[in-house]
C-alpha cells in the first residue's frame, strides 16, 4: 500500500505529533520526507514506512525513551497491547502511528545522524529532502 503524501501529514504524521506534543510544520515536513525516501529508497531490514530497523528501534528505547519517561509512556500508549509484548518490532510495519512516534524518538534521541547524499559522496549534515537517511543502529553513536 502506498499512502500520499498528502494523506500521510494529514491522517498519520500531524495527528501523532500532536498526541506527543511535538506538533511544528518543520516536524511534519521532516517526518513525511523520511518516510517518502524510505519508500521509493528501502533500506536494509526495515519495512516501515520509516528507515528503523529493530536494532535501532531497540536502541532507541534503551538509550532515550528510558530516560524520557513520559514521552515513552505516551508512545507506548499508541502501540498495541498483546503484539508489541510478543514482536514490539512488527509494530513498526503494522502500526503507523507508533512507527511515527518512534521516527519522531529518533530524531531526538539522535540528532548527529548523518545523510549520504544520493552520488555516494561524504555524509552531510540535515539534508533530509535530497538525500538518504542513513539510520541505523550501528549508524548512531552516542
């Protein structure tokens, strides 16, 4: 299923944000173009409509949401309650509000994640609209 872009900022992106308290136009702007690259750009082991892989999104919890426990309360109230206990990273390609939230943690939690830029040449810093993310667990040093 492909969702638009349009319809992806609407119904997933800006309702999720606002349920976090993030909600900006920069945040949805940055949401929904990770989201474009990672469709027309798959990475690796990610199948979400966000480029995290479960080791990120372990990562993530351990190393930022742990530490944040109220925004980790409010993301774990978007994911399910059996699934998530079994396979929390399905909830990743099967619930798009929770993989919002924890692409959003990400960026918190890891601001310093670099992009390639799409020649293949040195990382850039924040060139989210013309390049790939590269995030990934063993991409993120902290």
């Amino acid at each position: 299923m492909e969702l638009a872009s349009q319809e992806l900022r609407e119904r997933i992106v800006r309702p999720t944000l606002h349920y976090l308290g993030k909600h900006s136009q920069a945040s949805e702007n940055l949401l929904v173009a990770i989201a474009r690259w990672q469709q027309h750009h798959p990475q690796g082991r990610t199948e979400g409509i966000y480029p995290i892989d479960a080791a990120l999104h372990q990562k993530v919890w351990n190393q930022h949401l742990a530490f944040h426990p109220d925004l980790a309360s409010r993301i774990r109230g978007l994911a399910s309650q059996r699934e998530f206990l079994n396979n929390p990273h399905t909830e990743l390609v099967t619930n798009l509000a929770y993989a919002t939230a924890i692409a959003w943690a990400v960026y918190l939690a890891f601001p310093q994640v670099k992009h390639n830029d799409s020649c293949g040449s040195k990382p850039v810093a924040g060139n989210v609209t013309g390049s790939q993310p590269v995030v990934s667990a063993s991409s993120v040093s902290v």
